[in-house]
C-alpha cells in the first residue's frame, strides 16, 4: 500500500538525485526501478494486495470458528495438507510464510525509504509547525504501519508459536482463540489492530490504485468504494471473533 506521499509525487531534488544515479552506475534494471519513487510506490501496492488476499482468505477461514471447535480444528489441520501428495506436510503454510514475510520486509523497507525521502524532501517546518502535507492520512499510514507490524509479531507469537498465549496448545486453535478473547488487554490489542487494519486498507487500496494507474478521474469514486467495503468488512469479519467468544457464542 502506498504511502502518504502517493499524491504528492517526487521532489524536484528526488528526480534529479535518481537521474544521476542512473546516469553514473549503470545498475539492473530492476534495482534501477527499485531506486525510483514509482518502483517503491509499486512494490507497495503489489505487496499490499498480496495482503489483501491473504487477509480475506484468512477472515474466511476464521469465520469458521463459529461453525464449532472440531469444524475449526479440522480446518487448522486441513490447512497443512493443502497441495498434497505433491507437496509434503505443511508444506504449503511454509511457502505461504515465506511469500508474506518477503511482502512484508519489502512493504515496510519501501514505506520506511518513501518516509525519509518525503521528510528529506521538506526538512524546514512552515510557520504553523505542519508540514504542508503530512495530512491526518499520511500520518495514520504511517502509525497504523507501525502498529500493524507490530501487531503481527505479537499475533504470531500469540497463536501459531504460542509463547504469549495464556495457554496455547499444539493443534487446537478454537482452543487457543477462546482463551485469548477472556482477556481485556488481549482483546483491546486485536480490537485496535482491527480498527487500524481497516484504515490502513481504506486509504491504501486507493493509493495502490492510483499508483498502479488505473485511478481515472471517472473511476476515482469507485475505488474509493471498493476499498472502504474491503475495509469494511474485513475490519467487521475479523472482529466478530472476539466478540463472539466475549458474548459466549463462541465458547
Ligand atoms: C480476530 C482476528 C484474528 C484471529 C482470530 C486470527 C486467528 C489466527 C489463528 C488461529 C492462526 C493460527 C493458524 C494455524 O496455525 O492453524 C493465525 C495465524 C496467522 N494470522 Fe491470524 N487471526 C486474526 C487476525 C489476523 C490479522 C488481522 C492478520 C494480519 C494482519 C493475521 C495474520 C496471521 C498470520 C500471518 C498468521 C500466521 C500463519 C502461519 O502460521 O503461517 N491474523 N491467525
């Protein structure tokens, strides 16, 4: 997902700096790309959509646990034979793993270059103490960034690891979601990375969009559209779980 900067464009200064570069080390043409503003930009917004459809399939699949705990349980299971006999065991998940965590060293190596390019760009504060463009959205992208990162950490230690679960076990997660959601902090963390994931969504599938140029004037409400309904409902769909176990239906 793109960064605040996504509407601003490069600075004079940015455009000059990358020309020269160019001109003086002739480099691969994908570390050239990488180097740009809009080679960032697009790694952004490719990775950020690989996210989307993880998340929607991940949200999909926790909405089993309503279904009851065995129905949750063989799905947890069922996930790790997926692609079998061709792959092995739990083979799938590991590719899956390693395909997220390169999105997400990526994703958060361009947000993290875009940022010091933009602040680079305007060093010197206007009168009023704003920079003239870190809006309210450039600045939730940028915190609700940080504190989804980190919420991800947390959420993996959490229920695949299991070292910060109140009392994980091996191979039951409806287990291990249900003694979670009996704790307010623990459902304050989720609850206010749901909220921030829904933002963060909402703003980014719009600067992805924009980016990968198939923003048109006619279209531009349609997006914003279809972003704030993903938004939307994966905030919705992902937050009915804990709420389900805290109003016993899910127990
Ligand atoms: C209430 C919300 C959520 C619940 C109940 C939930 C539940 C779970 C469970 C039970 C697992 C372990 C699956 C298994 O090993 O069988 C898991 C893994 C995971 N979840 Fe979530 N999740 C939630 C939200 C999220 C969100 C918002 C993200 C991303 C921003 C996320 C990313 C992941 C990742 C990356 C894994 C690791 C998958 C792996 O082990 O390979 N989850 N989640």
């Amino acid at each position: 997902m793109s960064l605040p900067s996504a509407q601003q464009g490069p600075s004079v200064a940015d455009v000059v700096a990358e020309r020269t570069a160019r001109a003086v080390s002739p480099v691969s043409p994908v570390v050239a790309f990488w180097r740009t503003t809009i080679g960032k930009k697009t790694v952004m917004a490719v990775s950020g959509l690989l996210f989307v459809l993880f998340l929607i399939a991940h949200m999909v699949g926790n909405l089993k646990i309503f279904a009851g705990a065995a129905e949750f349980d063989a799905y947890g299971a069922w996930l790790r034979t997926i692609g079998e006999p061709v792959l092995s065991h739990g083979w799938y998940l590991w590719i899956q793993r390693v395909g997220l965590l390169v999105a997400l060293v990526a994703h958060v190596t361009a947000a993290a270059q875009l940022s010091a390019r933009d602040l680079r760009a305007r060093p010197v504060k206007y009168a009023h103490g704003q920079r003239v463009r870190a809006t309210y959205a450039t600045r939730t992208m940028r915190w609700g960034g940080v504190i989804l990162a980190l919420f991800v950490v947390w959420h993996v230690l959490d229920l695949t690891v299991g070292v910060v679960n109140p009392d994980f076990r091996h191979g039951q997660p409806h287990h291990n979601v249900v003694v979670d959601f009996q704790v307010w902090w623990i459902n304050l963390i989720y609850i206010v990375a749901m909220v921030m994931l829904g933002l963060h969504i909402n703003h980014g599938f719009a600067s992805a969009a924009q980016t990968l140029g198939v923003t048109r004037p006619a279209r531009r409400r349609a997006i914003r559209a279809v972003g704030t309904t993903l938004a939307v409902v994966l905030t919705a769909g992902y937050l009915v779980v804990p709420l389900g176990v805290m109003t016993g239906m899910v127990s």
